[in-house]
C-alpha cells in the first residue's frame, strides 16, 4: 500500500467520524427528528453519514482483497 493511500484512508475515515459525530450530535438535539423521520438538515447529515459509511467500507473491503 502507498502511502497516498494510507493518506487518503485517513482522510476518508476523518471524513466519515465526522459525519457520524455531527449526525449524531444533531439526533441528540432536534426535536423534529426520529429513527423513522427526519427534518431537513436531519436528512441531508444522516445522507451524508450513510454515503461516506458506505464509501469507508468499500475502500476497506477492496484493501482486504
């Protein structure tokens, strides 16, 4: 593995823990959001969370094969 890959794992899990931690800070504080709705900022970080979760997870499995 190069190490501009091992940069651009990090900076790609950076990403993603973000997402995670502002999706959930947001979850902890908006009464308008639930497990089944969200509002529109709710919405666009749960996308976001789930769209760089998934992006990790690739990366991860093609580092595997």
């Amino acid at each position: 593995m190069t190490s501009a890959a091992v940069l651009m794992a990090e900076s790609l899990y950076d990403r993603y823990m973000q997402a995670a931690a502002a999706h959930r800070a947001h979850g902890e504080t908006c009464t308008r959001c639930s497990p089944d709705a969200r509002c529109d900022t709710g919405l666009r970080l749960h996308e976001s969370f789930t769209r760089l979760q998934d992006a990790y997870l690739r990366w991860q499995k093609q580092q595997r094969t």
